[in-house]
C-alpha cells in the first residue's frame, strides 16, 4: 500500500461482521464476481470500479496463494477511466464538423448536429484511449479484524464499503470521529454526546472586550 | 441519532473533533507533551510545524500558521482567542518508545502517517504485518485520547475546571 512505502495516508476500518467456517472460500468467491471488469464505452460508460490482485493490480484472477497471507488478505480496489483531454476533444470533433459539412455541402449544422457528431467523436477517443489506472491497496488484518485502505478519498471509500459488503460480504466500521464515538461509548454516553452543543476557548476577558465592542458598533 | 447518514452524524459530532484537537495541543503545551492513557500508560504528544486553524463556520474562516513550535506561538494563541479551534494539526507521538508522525484532522482522519522505523526485514509481508501491528497502535492511542476527552466533556463538572484551565493558556498563561 502506500502501506509498503514510507509515508501512507489510509482509512481504517473495524471488520464487523463474524467469519464463517468457510470465509476464505467466501472473500475469494467474491473477489472474482466482484472484480474489476473493462470498460462498456458502447453504453456510454467512461469508468469502472472493482478488485484487483494487490502485488499486480493488472492481475484479475485471483486464486489463494495472491490473496491470503496469514494473518494478512491482500487486495486492491482499482477504479480504471478513460479520459478524452478537452483540447484532443475539440480538435477532433472541428474535424469531423468539416467532413459532415462537406459531404453535405452545408455552411453549418444544427445545435443537436453538433452535439451528435461530438458525442460520436467523444465514444470513438475513448475507444481508443487507455485508462487511467488508481489502484488503492487493502490490507485486512485478521488478528485485529482491522482493515486498510490506502485511499482518503470520501468517494472511493464509499465504493469501497458498499463493493465489501455486496461482493465480500464484508459490514466495516469505518474508524472515523463517529466510528468511534459509537464504538467506544455506550448508548448513553452517545446520546449525550450527540446532544452536546460546542463549547468556546475563548477566554472571558476576550469575549467581554469583543462583546462590548459589537455593542458599540 | 444512528438513522443519520454517516455525513450527517459527521456533521453533527465534528465540532467534538475540533475541540478534542485544540485540547490537545493546549494540555500538551501545559503537561511537557504527556498524557496518561486509560491503561496508566503514557504518551506524548507534540504539535509540530503546521496548525490548520477554523472558525464555526470552516468553509470560510480557516486559516494555517506554519510555525516550529505551535504550543510556543502568540499566533496561534491569538487565533484561539478569536475563537478558532484547531481542525488539522500535524503531529509527532511518541509511545514506548515508538515515534509515529501524521497529519491529523477533526473526522480523525490520518494522513501523511510515518510508522516507526523498524529494522530491515527481507520479507515484504513481515513489512507489511509490522506495519500493520504499529497502524493498530497509533489508531488505538488516537482513539483512546480522544474517548477520554469525550468523557471529560460529558462530565459538567470535569470539564468546568478543564475549560477554566484551557482558556487560561488561551489567554495568555500557562
């Protein structure tokens, strides 16, 4: 992960959920259904989400000498897309706007003509484009039940959550301020936390001052 | 409250972050940087380079001060009095003996982590497996300071003398 170099940013999760008897065949079933799969630019996709193999993310065929490493499971979430830069885009699409023109012997097309030949342009670039590779490493500790993701991101972590639970039939906790709080302290406790109201730093000489200044004014 | 989204029960609970960090940073300028964990172990704590300093409304008022030493700087104090609370610091703990340094944020987000240097070991998976053991300590020293916090802020009068205290160093004492 960035977990095998110097300096790592990741978000931790609590494994919630209890493993069965056959919970490796389990993970590994469901890395293969939920694994990552090409991009479908015909129905008008540009991204795709799903696992990969954590020492090649490449790699998609999982088997158990890739994935497991007592007490370690090893995996990545890769996110491939396709990208078509505005510049490339517009060039192409000036292009194809003066061949439409002069096989019509038109001065000009329409808006929706327009807009046409340019998602036509756009489907074919991204056709042709490769995809943009962020493949962020999962590190599951079966010893802690804790498992790493090497990705900050809120976006892909939501992804990640909801691909561990359809796929890997994986409940994670994500160990953040409110994982905590509601980990860690009982009903009561959060009740009363979630009802507390902000308390002020400011010293009283300060806020007297600032008070009696506003009231000037 | 669990029938909240998770982003609404962030919302709702970050302030806690907010104020959990500038509590920190003001006992750890109080207390030579050591704190005293559930179990009786200790820890230090020491603010380092960057402060990242918001107001209630973050979007619009937040500001970062770089200095060397946030718990020895007129700046930051300043801000405090205005009313701003620390919403990223970055920091350096060290526990038995074990130094980590991160950047951490008021949702207790890590970033920028550096584990402790560990001897060099030819297997890439042990690697991996200290990693992972030193990741569970910084998270459950982290967690702990701030539970301990929490139950000090739903005491009324713990956290009475506390605030006292705080807004002492804020002001200008120490």
């Amino acid at each position: 992960m960035a977990l095998t170099q110097g300096i790592v940013s990741y978000t931790p999760y609590q494994v919630e959920s209890a493993a069965g008897p056959d919970w490796k065949a389990a993970v590994l079933d469901g890395l293969v259904r939920g694994r990552v799969s090409a991009i479908d630019v015909a129905v008008g996709r540009d991204r795709t989400t799903g696992f990969a193999v954590f020492s090649d993310p490449l790699d998609t065929e999982f088997t158990v000498e890739k994935v497991f490493f007592d007490p370690l499971v090893l995996f990545c979430l890769r996110v491939d897309r396709l990208v078509v830069p505005p510049s490339t885009l517009r060039l192409h699409v000036r292009r194809r706007v003066a061949e439409v023109l002069a096989a019509t012997r038109r001065q000009r097309l329409s808006r929706e003509e327009r807009e046409e030949v340019e998602e036509q342009v756009r489907a074919d670039l991204l056709r042709r484009a490769l995809p943009a590779i962020t493949a962020c490493e999962a590190v599951w500790d079966t010893r802690s039940n804790r498992l790493r993701l090497s990705t900050t991101s809120q976006a892909l972590n939501e992804e990640f959550t909801v691909r561990a639970r359809e796929f890997l039939g994986l409940e994670l906790r994500p160990l953040n301020l409110v994982g905590v709080l509601e980990s860690r302290l009982d009903a009561e406790e959060l009740d009363q936390a979630y009802h507390l109201l902000p308390s002020s730093f400011v010293p009283a000489v300060v806020a007297d001052r600032v008070s009696r200044l506003e009231d000037e004014t | 409250m669990t029938t909240l989204s998770m982003a609404d029960r962030m919302r709702r609970a970050q302030f806690l972050g907010r104020e959990f960090l500038t509590w920190l940073l003001v006992r750890s300028a109080q207390n030579d940087q050591v704190f005293r964990l559930s179990d009786g172990r200790e820890v230090e704590v020491f603010f380092e380079r960057a402060l990242t300093l918001e107001g209630e409304n973050p979007a619009r008022e937040m500001s970062t001060i770089r200095v060397e030493d946030p718990t020895d700087s007129e700046e930051v104090r300043l801000a405090l009095s205005l009313g701003k609370k620390v919403g990223r610091a970055r920091v350096k703990m060290v526990f038995q003996g074990r130094e980590y340094e991160f950047v951490v944020d008021s949702t207790l987000a890590l970033k920028s982590v550096r584990f402790p240097e560990t001897p060099l070991a030819v297997d890439p998976l042990e690697v991996l497996a200290d990693k992972a053991d030193a990741a569970r300590e910084l998270e459950d020293v982290l967690h702990d300071l701030f539970i301990a916090f929490v139950r000090m802020r739903l005491d009324p009068e713990r956290w009475t003398v506390e605030l006292d205290e705080v807004t002492a160093w804020v002001g200008g004492g120490s």
